[in-house]
C-alpha cells in the first residue's frame, strides 16, 4: 500500500496522517483535505492495522498472568469488541516478556481514535496506566486524543484522573486541551441539570448532583493549570467562565461572577472576548442590562482579541498517527 504524509488537524493540533487508506469495520480512515482527520466507526468491529495485530503465535488459550491480574484473549468485557480486546492483551504481553520491543504510541492513538464506548475506554485507561509505569513515550497530541475521545463519550472520568496525578500517569496537557475540556465540563454540566429538570424524585436528584460534579471538575481543572507549569492566562479564564455560563443555575452565575471579577481586577484582564459575550448575554437574560453594557463595553477594548488556536505538533520526528508500516 502506497502511503504520502499528509499535514492534517485535530482541534488546532498539528498532525501528519497518510494518503493511504485504513480498514475500520466495513468503513474506512481516510485523510481529509479540508485540514481534519475523518475517523469514521462501527460498533461492531474494528480492523487494526496488520503490524499492530497479535500474531497468531501470541494468542494463547487460557487466561495469562499479568501484573494487571489474568488476561485471557477471548474473555473480552462487555462493550468492548474483541479485536481491540486482542490488541490490548497482546500489547500488555509484549510489554511483559522481557524482550527489546516497545510499543509505538500510534498503537494508544489508535485505540483512542476508534473507542465507542465507555468499556474501551476503560481499556485503553488500564493500558496508559502500565504505558507510563514502563515510561514509554507520549506526546501533547497523545493527551488531547485522550480529552476528545472523553467528550466524544461523554465520560470525563478516565481524563481527569490522570490530570490529577502526574506523577502516576505522566500526561502532557497543552493549554488548549484544558481549556477545550473545561469548556466540555460546563456544557456537560447545563445538558446534565436540563435532563434533572425533566426528571423526578431520585432520578432528579441523582442528576444534579452529578451537574454539580462536573462544575466542580471544571473548577479542579483549572487549579491544575499551575500543577503542569501552565500560566492560567485568558483563555484559562475565559474558559471558566464559559463553562459557569452555560449551566443557567444561581450558583453557577455566582462562579462566573467571582471568576471574572478576578480577572478583570488585573491590568489587561485576563479574559477572552468570547467570555465576555457570555457574560454579556447571561446579563440580558437575567433582566441586568447595566451589567450586559459594562461588558459590551469591556469586549471593544483594543487589547483584547479572540483566542487564537495553537499548533502541537505530533512529534518532532512527524510520524504517522496510523499507519500500515
């Protein structure tokens, strides 16, 4: 198969795919023109490149001993399609056996691209863990396909407790990745309270207490910027306050208060144009049109602009994210 890099993104995020073409279920990866990679999925079954499959040798019946406990290949979880399952034991065997070899990173990739559900997800988690242990490489991007395939299944779990430990799981976040999930944790958060709002008794209940959660990760997200020596700067801020914005609660309008009281008492503020549109129509939407125009007024400063979208580049060397090779 005749393969050309070819310059693509993810977010913002500087990847380099191929011209070639790869099997996904009975659909394809295929590159896109327009500057994205389109990943298309199948919920049944997903193709893994042949270079990445276990060889035949390799899968063995019977349960194996890990240091993650018994693995066998054919006692796949639930939601979890046994292709993927395969790779996963085969890539912990490997890893275990003593031998030179070291996974590539597009294998992690890979997994996290085609991921559609919540149990492989947990797969590709329990194998970032053992990843890490062993220090074998990731990147910027690695970290950012982690966030998207969090938001993509609605489970922010996984993500954020690798943010809050460092030490363990040795994640790279860009300022762009936690931001575009602290945004992610806001609007999880509105859809979450409306969904309680349509509910009753326990069900309601249990809801807004899982809304409330997400605010508060929000909040953990953003007191993490200065644990990977991140400056919490506008686009920091302003995600913050978009994510306070969208959830149309009394308590989540105090937060987004507070927050931009706090930015905006420093000299420039600390704030994005979009934050303050926000805030701006919040206002109007609480019948406080003194407080919409104070931040009209703010939004046509001359130093303020909007968020510009930074490049990380998938590796110094440019690898492929997917590739047959």
């Amino acid at each position: 198969m005749q393969l050309t890099k070819a310059a693509h993104r993810i977010h913002g995020f500087g990847i380099v795919t191929t011209r070639g073409t790869l099997g996904l279920g009975n659909k394809r990866v295929v590159p896109n023109i327009l500057s994205r990679l389109a990943v298309r999925y199948n919920n049944t079954k997903v193709v893994i490149p042949t270079s990445l499959q276990p060889k035949e040798a390799e899968i063995k019946d019977g349960p194996l001993v890990t240091r993650i406990g018994e693995l066998s290949f054919s006692d796949y979880p639930e939601n979890v399609r046994p292709d993927l399952w395969k790779l996963f034991v085969a890539t912990v065997q490997r890893m275990e056996s003593g031998s030179t070899w070291k996974p590539k990173k597009r294998m992690l990739h890979l997994i996290l691209l085609n991921a559609t559900s919540k149990e492989e997800l947990d797969v590709a988690f329990r194998l970032t863990e053992q990843w890490r242990q062993r220090q074998l490489s990731i990147i910027p991007a690695t970290t950012h396909l982690w966030a998207q395939a969090c938001v993509r299944l609605k489970y922010p779990k996984p993500f954020i407790a690798m943010l809050m430990d460092r030490w363990k799981y040795r994640q790279m976040p860009a300022k762009q990745t936690l931001a575009y999930f602290i945004k992610f944790l806001g609007s999880y958060s509105a859809e979450t309270y409306a969904l309680a709002k349509e509910s009753e008794g326990e069900e309601s209940e249990a809801l807004i207490s899982k809304a409330h959660q997400l605010l508060d990760d929000a909040f953990r997200v953003f007191a993490l910027y200065p644990y990977y020596e991140i400056e919490q700067d506008a686009s920091a801020y302003g995600a913050l306050i978009e994510a306070c914005c969208m959830v149309n609660t009394e308590e989540a309008w105090r937060r987004a208060l507070v927050v931009s009281e706090e930015t905006l008492a420093a000299d420039p503020p600390r704030i994005t144009l979009e934050a303050l549109k926000f805030l701006e129509n919040r206002s109007n939407e609480r019948g406080e049109p003194s407080m919409a125009k104070r931040y009209q007024e703010l939004a046509n400063r001359s130093d303020l602009e909007p968020v510009h979208k930074e490049d990380v580049n998938l590796d110094v060397d440019k690898d492929l994210l997917l590739a047959t090779d």
